[in-house]
C-alpha cells in the first residue's frame, strides 16, 4: 500500500482527499466513497496503485473525441477508480 497523491491533513487524524470532485473527509480508519483510498493514523493511502482496472479499444464516436478525429479508435486505461487515461489511435490505410 503506497501513500497516496492529493490528499491534505485536517484536524483530528481527518484527511482530505483532492484526487476527485467529491473531495471526502475522511476519518481515521475509513475510505472514501470510491473505496479505494484509506486514511492510516492521519495518511491517506491508496489500495490500487500501479493496479490497472479495465481497459478497452473502442469506436471514438464512444469518447468526447468524435467531432475531432473520425474514424478514429481510442484506448481507454484505468486504474485507481477514477483516473482515466486515453490515447487516441487512427487507422490508415497503406496505398496498394
Ligand atoms: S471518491 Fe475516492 S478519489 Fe474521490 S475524493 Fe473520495 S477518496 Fe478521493
């Protein structure tokens, strides 16, 4: 279990974790609601680091990309619960 990014100290072994728009305070012992940060004694760790999630090729028409690149394929890596990373792929043809 490695300690986690974006999290900040508050009062009574509480922390704040900044890595989504929830923005949990959590309390000594608990997790947030993604279940996968845990404050330890005042330190906020995460359960899936370097752990990926899902992943998926898919038509770009399913991402926010379809007005930008047509055609296109994307791939989606996720891991942690909420951090997406996406690259964008466009098949070419080669000339006969
Ligand atoms: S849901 Fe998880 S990642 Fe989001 S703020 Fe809460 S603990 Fe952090």
């Amino acid at each position: 279990m490695d300690e986690a990014l974006l999290w900040e100290p508050l009062e009574g072994n509480k922390v704040r974790c900044n890595l989504c728009n929830f923005r949990c305070a959590i309390p000594d012992g608990k997790s947030g609601i993604c279940k996968v940060r845990i404050n330890k004694s005042g330190k906020l760790y995460t359960l899936l680091n370097s752990y990926v999630s899902s992943w998926a090729l898919d038509p770009i028409e399913k991402s926010l990309f379809t007005t930008i690149i047509q055609g296109a394929l994307s791939f989606h890596l996720e891991h942690g619960g909420v951090i997406s990373v996406v690259v964008v792929v466009k098949i070419m043809k080669f000339p006969d």
